[in-house]
C-alpha cells in the first residue's frame, strides 16, 4: 500500500493506494505549531480508523506548499513507518516538461495535479485548483508546462471583504437561485459564486485563444463543485487530482 499526502495551506489531505485503487481519503487540519509526534499520532490514528497498519505502508508520496510542515511530518512519518518516503521537488521525475529557469519556482501542490491532468488526456489541458488561492496550469499535448495564472482564492475573497466592511455578513459559499440577488446575502454568493465561474470561463477562453487551440479542463479543490457548475464550460471535476498524481509521482521514482 502506498501513503499519499498532500499539505495545503488548510488542510492535509492523506489518501490510501493498494495498487491503482484509492482505498480512502481523510484529511487533518494543517497546524504549524505541531510537533512531530502530534502528527505522528494523527496519522497512526488514521490508519487505525481504516483498518490499516503502519506495517502495511510501503511507500509514501508527499507533496507540500508549506515548507514549515515539512519536517514534522516527514519525521513522524520515519517515526512509526518503514517505508520509501518521496518528497516532491525539483529533481523528482515527474514526466512533465519544465523549462529550467522555472522548474525551482513551480507549487508541488501544482506540479502533482499536471502529472495527473497529463495521464488523463492526451491534447492540451488546462488544471484548474481551487482552494485558498485558484490556479491555472497550462500543459500543452507533449506534456510541456508551459505556464499559469493564480488568483485569490473565494474563500480569501470573501475574508477580505468582510473583513473591511462593516456591515457586509460572513455568507455560505454556496450558489444563490439567482445571479441578480434578491437580498445582500444571495448579491454576496453571485459575486463570489457566479462571479468565480465567469472569471474561469473568461480565463479558460483567453488562454485557449492565446495557445490557438482548444483545451481538455480539469478542476480540483474545496469550493470547485459548487463553482464549476455555474461554469458554461464543460469542465471535468475530480476531487482527487492531486492523490492520484502523488500515486503516479510515486510509481515513477520508487527504488
């Protein structure tokens, strides 16, 4: 069995691999102020929870945004499991082409979706993550990365907005029944909502016309169900892009 784990900036999502098969997905809190053995029990609690012993894990794939993280977990994972621990990097084989001058400056978080999104299509695509900031990826068909945008994620947008506003409420992030909003709560999720899927139709549309042609679009993250299906697009929502990357990122280094 293969352990995956990918550190966001809110949360830590850990997924179990026998083979090909996604056994389950589970997801902790991302606290800086862990010690190694806080995370070293979260973990082994995890497994316990599923069934699954540190006996069991024989290779682990990591991916991670926040560098402060890294050595707590990677050392509570040396800690209970003997297992080939692959970091994300740089130097890690990925099948994906990054031009040198770029290759230190890229996320792990979106290097691993790129090496998924590729596996899945064959023609150019567009990644697409949605979480505390949302991301674009651009790979054209000979698995080239060629390039982004990033932009606040909604979560972050509307942070900023009620946090310097007075009388503007904290709302769900849900889509309102009306894209012209009857009251201030469903005028807030239109702009925040609505808003977010015309900003990814608009962005998905000018990169497509910039590259000269069409893309396969693929979408990950917290918010995207909501989000993409106010999209007019056809876009392709898989919550577990990243997983499935780290599975593949794995397969392609393990000794």
């Amino acid at each position: 069995m293969i352990l995956v784990l990918d550190i966001g900036n809110t949360n830590i999502t850990i997924g179990i691999y026998k083979g090909k098969k996604l056994l389950f997905v589970s997801r902790i809190a991302t606290d800086r102020t862990y010690m190694e053995d806080q995370y070293a029990i979260e973990l082994r609690e995890i497994l316990s929870l599923y069934g699954i012993s540190a006996d069991d894990i024989s290779g682990v794939a990591v991916s991670s945004v926040v560098p402060s993280v890294n050595r707590p977990i990677l050392n509570a994972i040396r800690k209970f499991m003997n297992a080939e621990v692959i970091c994300v990097g740089p130097k890690t084989k990925t099948g994906i082409t990054i031009d040198d001058q770029r290759a230190e400056t890229i996320g792990a978080d979106l290097l691993v979706g790129c090496v998924a999104a590729a596996n899945m299509f064959s023609g150019p695509c567009i990644v697409l993550d949605m979480g505390t900031a949302t991301t674009f990826m651009v790979i054209d068909e000979d698995r080239h990365l060629l390039g982004g945008a990033i932009a606040p994620g909604v979560g972050v947008s509307l942070d900023a907005l009620t946090g310097r506003t007075e009388q503007l409420p904290s709302v769900s992030l849900e889509a309102p029944k009306h894209m012209i909003g009857r009251n201030t709560d469903e005028c807030m999720r239109s702009g925040l909502i609505d808003g977010a899927a015309c900003m990814i139709d608009g962005m998905c549309d000018r990169m497509e016309h910039e590259l000269g042609k069409e893309c396969n679009v693929v979408a990950t993250g917290g918010l995207v169900g909501e989000i993409v299906r106010q999209c007019r697009r056809k876009i392709i929502h898989c919550d577990t892009l990243l997983l499935e990357g780290l599975r593949l990122i794995y397969e392609m280094n393990h000794t």
